[in-house]
C-alpha cells in the first residue's frame, strides 16, 4: 500500500505542480500586460504633473521641488540624465521621441523633460518587483496545497488496494489447487470488471478441473475392466482351456478398449480444432437412407421419415460429422431402447432437425444437461452395464455446435427418449433443381 500511495501520490502531486505552473506563467503573463497598461496610464498624469512644475521654474531650483514632491507621491521621484541607465537601442529611441519607458528588471519608469537632456525617473515601484519573485508564502502555499491532494488520494486508493489484496489472497489459492474460490468486490470498485473476470476464469478451471478428473477416472474405470477380463483370459489359456473362446473374448475385449481410446482421441480432436466444419448441400433423404441402412440390424429396418415441406429436401451440412452424430444416437437408442427406433427429418423456419426417437425407459429431466457432458453416464438402465464409454453425446453435442445448431433430448412419442439434432440451413427442393 505504501509504494502503491507514494507513485500515485507523487504522480498527482507533479501533474499538480505543472498545472500550477503553466496556470500560473499564463496568468502572470496576462497580469504584467494589464498592469504595464494600468501602471503606464497612471504614470503618465504623475510625471505631466511633475513636468508643469518643473516647467515654471529654472532648471536649477528642479532638485529642490523634486525633493518638496518627493513627500506628495507614492512612488520615489527623481530628475537624472538620458544617459544614466543602460537601455536598449528600441527604448534609448522611443525615449528620445518622449515615450515613457518601463525599466521592468529595475523597476522604474522614464520620461525625457522636453527640450532637455534630462529624464523624470520614478520608482523603483515595489508592485513590480513582487510580481517576479515568489515569496515564502507562496512556497508555503503551494507546500500545503501539495499536502492536501495527500488525503483524497489515500482515500480512493484504500478501497483500492483492498480489493487488489482480497485478489491476491484468492489468485494464491487458486494457485493452491482450490479452485472454488471466488472474489466479491463491490460493483462500484474499479476493480469489479476484473473481479468478475477472475471469477470466470475460476470457475472455467473449476469445471476443467472436475471434467478432467472425471475423465481420468472414467477412463482408469473402463479400462480396468477389460484389462481384467484379458489377464484372466491369459491366465485361463495357461490352464489349457478351450482357446476359441478365450480368443474371442480377447478380441472382445480388445476391441473395447480400442473404441474406448478411439472415442476419446475423437472428443479430443473435436476440442482443438474448434469444429471447424464444412457444410456443402446436401441431399438428405438419400444420404440418410443409406446411413441407416448400415446401422439397421439384420431384419430390423429403421424407418425414416420425411416431415420437410418438400419431397427432396436439400439441406446444408457437414455429411462426415452429421454421420458420426447420427450412428451414435442410433446406437444408443438400439442399445438403451426396448428395439423400435424412429428417425424423422424436419424443417422450419431456417432450422433443420433430425430427430432419433426410441421406446425405453427414457431419459430423467434433471439429468439430460449432464449427459451431453464427457464420461457422463445414467444410473439404472443406461449405465456401464449396457456398455458405451459416456462419450457418445458429448461428441454429438460438440459436432452440433460446429454446425451452429445444438443437440436436445426431450420425450419421445414412444415412450422413450428423444433425441433431437437442430442447426440452422436453408431448405432445397431438388425436384426442383
């Protein structure tokens, strides 16, 4: 606090000084004008005056009567020659002409006496000599003032550092690994931008943190398991059991560990580069008919249908993405439902939705903004038990962000749950291309 007072108050203090000084250049600038013009005006009468009186008399009775004068004015009065003071080659000749010349380092004014070669001096006037110099009490003036700016800059600093040291306590906390930590400043501090952005940071870490931990956890979990069952599998190949089967089971098992990682380089890849995705129209119906195709099971056919104002819709959309997002909630509804799956194509006003709904159990209320989050997974009926990494909607979520759009999960008419994909496009009727 002291540093942070002393280089702000020294700050304000020399600004202080400076704009006192160029105010006080400037107005003295304007008083010497107007006081010369004043002074000169004065001075003109005085020494017209002093000039008739001389006049009557001979020029040597002048000294008496400038000495008998001297008692009457309030400025010294004398009688010297042209040549007694040491004047610029401009004043010796507004001099000579009959000017009145102000000699303003000395103090005095002159006048030439006509037809003489002898001037009337007055001064040295006292008024400016003040003008030039700057007093004691002056100095002490300004000291005082300079002391004064002292108390409000301690009083807007306190709050001010306050606030920083409260920061600073919670800055080494979160430093510590605490990342609960949060700062309440007042929304009248200047600090309270930064305090706000402090927070967000903080709570951004905080959530890193838990989702990385979760993370590690989920992944330590899942490859647990089917680490397990391989060294048993190899323990049971020692024994001589069957191999067929303990090979299949291997395989098994190493392909759950494969989909594991290449699900999770998949979240990851999805992450850094920001999703940057390519949207190039596309001719949806046929696209996803062959879609599901693939993913329908022998015997099983997913029906598709089309609620778009047009026969042949042409959407805008990234087919590589839209496709892994579309294999993932298919996979999940075939897994977690009781074995119908209904997908459904719409389009209004500028959004698209492509809907995926099955007959399970469904998905709880509270639980459905967890779950588009990574390693997130149901108790219950949709839980490690029905296999799946909890990967599988946080990357459709993430790919529907790179379309613009979002992923909901609602109600399905089934009975189940919904899972609808939006993202904004415009809708082509290709009949009509």
């Amino acid at each position: 606090m002291r540093k942070l007072f002393l280089r702000f108050y020294l700050t304000v203090v020399i600004c202080f000084l400076a704009a006192a000084l160029l105010v006080g250049s400037f107005y003295k600038h304007m008083i010497e004008r107007t006081n010369e013009r004043y002074l000169t005006d004065i001075f003109q009468s005085t020494i017209t005056i002093i000039e008739e009186e001389l006049g009557d008399l001979p020029q040597s009775l002048w000294h008496d009567e400038i000495s008998r004068l001297r008692g009457k004015l309030p400025v010294p009065v004398q009688v010297e020659a042209l040549d007694a003071y040491v004047l610029s080659p401009d004043n010796r000749v507004a001099l000579a002409s009959g000017d009145i010349i102000l000699v303003a380092d000395a103090g005095f004014y002159l006048h030439r006496i006509p037809r003489t070669d002898l001037m009337v001096v007055l001064g040295p006037v006292s008024y400016l000599e003040r003008l030039d110099n700057i007093s004691w009490p002056d100095i002490v003036a300004l000291a005082l003032m300079c002391l004064a700016l002292g108390l409000p800059t301690w009083l807007w600093l306190r709050p001010f550092w306050r606030d920083l040291l409260a920061m600073i306590r919670q800055s080494r906390k979160v430093g510590t690994g605490d990342f609960s930590v949060r700062v309440s400043l007042d929304e009248a501090s200047p600090l309270a931008p930064l305090g706000a952005t402090f927070n967000r940071m903080a709570h951004d870490v905080e959530e890193l943190s838990a989702s990385r931990q979760a993370m590690i956890d989920a992944i330590s979990h899942d490859l647990r398991t089917p680490l397990a069952r391989l060294r048993y599998r190899l323990e049971a190949l020692k024994a001589g059991a069957g191999s067929d089967d303990i090979a299949a089971g291997m395989n098994r098992d190493l392909d759950n560990i494969d989909a594991l990682i290449e699900e999770w380089l998949t979240l990851r890849s999805l992450e850094a580069s920001k999703l940057s995705m390519e949207l190039q129209p596309l001719e949806i119906l046929p696209w996803l008919s062959r879609q599901l195709d693939e993913l329908s099971v022998s015997g099983n056919a997913i029906p598709l249908i089309n609620a778009t104002p047009v026969k042949a819709p042409w959407l805008a959309a990234d087919s590589y993405y839209l496709s892994r997002a579309l294999g993932n909630l298919v996979s999940n509804a075939r897994r977690y439902g009781g074995g119908r799956v209904e997908v459904t194509l719409a389009w209004a006003d500028g959004i698209a939705q492509l809907i995926v709904d099955d007959d399970g159990p469904g998905i709880p209320q509270e639980a459905r903004a967890r779950l588009v989050k990574a390693f997130e997974r149901l108790e219950g009926s949709r839980n490690r038990s029905s296999g799946g990494f909890g990967l599988g909607l946080a990357i459709v979520a993430m790919i529907m962000r790179g379309h613009g759009g979002e992923l909901r999960i609602e109600d399905a008419p089934l009975g189940g749950a919904r899972l609808l994909l939006s993202w904004p496009t415009t809708l082509r009727d290709a009949g009509k291309l």
